[in-house]
C-alpha cells in the first residue's frame, strides 16, 4: 500500500494541541489526529477496512477512526487508557447534555449514601491524599460503577477487558481522573511524566466533599463542551463499530489477517514509565501501588524497570533487532 498524499507531521504542535478530544486529556505520548486522518485518506482503502492500534494510549487513532465511520480495534495493556479511549468515542447531543448534567447529581447524591465502614481496605488513594479525602473519591467512583457498570462492584483494575465500561461509564471515570489531578498539582515533577507520591501523611492533602464534588461538576460541563465542539465532523458512509480492549500488544486477541491498516505510535526506548505517569488514575480504579503497579511497569514494552529475566533474540527477529538488542545488552549504563 503507497501513500496517494503528503502526510503531516504526527507531533503534537501548537495547534493540533487544540483539537477538541485532544483537550479531554493531555496524554504526552499522544501523536496528532491529522497525521491518522491524512494516513488514512492517504492510503485509499475501502470502506470495509478495520483499522488497529495495538498501543491505542489516548485513542487518537480509534477517535479519528470513528469520525472518519471505519471500524477500528484499539488495545492498551493499562486500563486507564483504556477508559480515556472509550470517553472519547461518547457521542453528545445538546439534549443528551443535560441527561449528563443530570446523572453527575445523580452521581453525586449516590456517593453520600455509602457508609464509611464499607470501605475498610487499604486505600491507593492513600498516597496523595488524607484518609478522608481519599473515601470521597472512593464513594464517587463505587456510586459510577454501581450506576454505570454493575450493581456488583468488582475493583475496576482487575477486570480482564473491560468490556463492561461504556463509553458513558468511561466519561465518568475519566472527569474523576481529571478532578482527583486538579488536586495534585503538587506531586508533578519537572518531568510531565513523573508523578511523586507524598514522603510523610503530613504531606497528603485533604480537599473537602464540597471541593471534589464542586470540581466534578466543572470538569463534566467542560468536558461535555469538548465533545460537543467535536461532534460537528459528518462523512459519507455510515457509522461502523470501533472495539477498545485491555490488552497486551504481546498478545493480540484477534485473528490472523482481520486487520487492513494499523496506525500507531510505538513505545520507543526513552525509558518513560506510563504506569507511574497514570498512577493516580490507576489508584482510582483500584490498583495497589505496591505489587500490582510494579507489576504493571514490569509488563509494559519499553520499561525502565529493571528486570532479571534475560530473553535470547531469535534469529527470525532479523538482523538490525539482533544488532540493537546486542547494542543494549552491552552498553555500560545501569540498563
């Protein structure tokens, strides 16, 4: 397949920073939507085509592929990105505005009614945030599930899928993520991908139930806003399904040759940690900043963990692999 087109730069500049779902939530590793979009009418290819991005992040590729209505399959091994993805794929009308401005009342009002001694476990929360202030947004995010998933609560992180958060359910999520980040400004370092956890309790803040709750609501009305800004894109054909799972690009849940185009930005060797970039959001969906985060770093390709276990290259992973892997193996840096 050639490129009929040029094709512009995939770096987020100035200007593609703007884009309306870009704004939902400012992914570093996110590449702009006017590379896929000029990929994709770049390329000719049918109407029937399934477009993937086995490292979906943000879901620039999904969004875009969705706008442009070609089925696509998005898949991320961190949950968080996942729901970001599915956020971006809400459809929202004027009239479903207020449906949403309702159901952030709702979500709300549900919170209030839990009891504290329901939620007697070890909080991730905890890292940041005073005991207190970690249980309200506990509240919020069991009263989204409960609403919006199941009136079965099951700890979010350990879902396998997460074939069960809609995109509604996700657009939720994602506005508690932002709201428990406007409180966290302080534990970001010089490095945008690096998020410190409070030394000492004394160092944990504690914003009040009105403050939270007051901060949900302006981050719902302005998310809302964003999307309903990026609904104003109509192509010729009709809608097609976009699928976004959990799951690992080592392991691909999909047939052999079910997929026509993958557009994606890969995990390079920067040793940026994605799961420490997350963390907070990962605390939110229940994940144990102990062993399941160290876990999750372990897993993700490009890791700065240290990890033990050596693999040997294969011969059919050709020679410019073997040769850069050799390069790394030997290099005298702690890596």
């Amino acid at each position: 397949m050639m490129l009929c087109k040029p094709v512009r730069s995939p770096k987020r500049d100035t200007l593609s920073r703007k884009e309306a779902s870009e704004n939902l939530y400012d992914y570093y590793a996110g590449f702009s939507q006017n590379f896929v979009i000029d990929i994709i009418k770049g390329l000719n290819i049918e109407d029937d085509a399934v477009i993937m991005d086995p490292w979906n992040g943000s879901g620039t590729t999904t969004k875009v592929a969705k706008d442009m209505r070609f089925s696509a399959i998005g898949l991320d091994i961190n949950p968080v990105m996942v729901i970001v993805a599915k956020a971006k794929l809400l459809n929202c009308t004027k009239d479903f505005k207020n449906k949403i401005v309702n159901y952030i009342d709702l979500i709300i009002k549900t919170a209030t009614i839990f009891k504290d001694e329901v939620f007697n476990f070890e909080e991730p929360l905890c890292s940041w945030l005073q005991y207190d202030s970690a249980l309200h947004f506990r509240k919020l995010e069991r009263a989204i599930h409960l609403l919006l998933v199941s009136d079965e609560y099951h700890t979010i992180y350990t879902q396998e899928s997460l074939s069960s958060i809609s995109n509604l359910a996700a657009f939720f999520y994602l506005a508690l993520f932002k709201t428990l980040r406007s409180f966290l400004v302080r534990y970001v370092s010089t490095n945008p991908t690096w998020i410190k956890m409070a030394s000492a309790k004394r160092e944990n803040i504690s914003p009040s139930s009105a403050e939270i709750f007051t901060e949900l609501k302006n981050q719902v009305n302005e998310m809302v806003n964003i999307i309903l800004s990026d609904n104003d894109i109509i192509y010729d054909h009709d809608s097609s399904p976009i699928t976004i799972k959990r799951a690992s690009s080592e392991l691909i849940p999909l047939p052999d040759s079910s997929i026509d185009l993958v557009i994606s930005s890969p995990p390079y060797c920067t040793r940026i940690d994605y799961a420490i970039a997350t963390s907070p959001e990962l605390a939110l969906l229940g994940c144990s900043m102990n062993k399941d985060l160290k876990n999750l770093r372990d897993s993700m390709i490009g890791t700065p963990t240290i990890i033990k276990k050596t693999h040997e290259a294969e011969s059919n992973w050709g020679p410019t692999c073997r040769s850069f892997l050799n390069s790394v193996e030997v290099h005298n840096s702690k890596a």
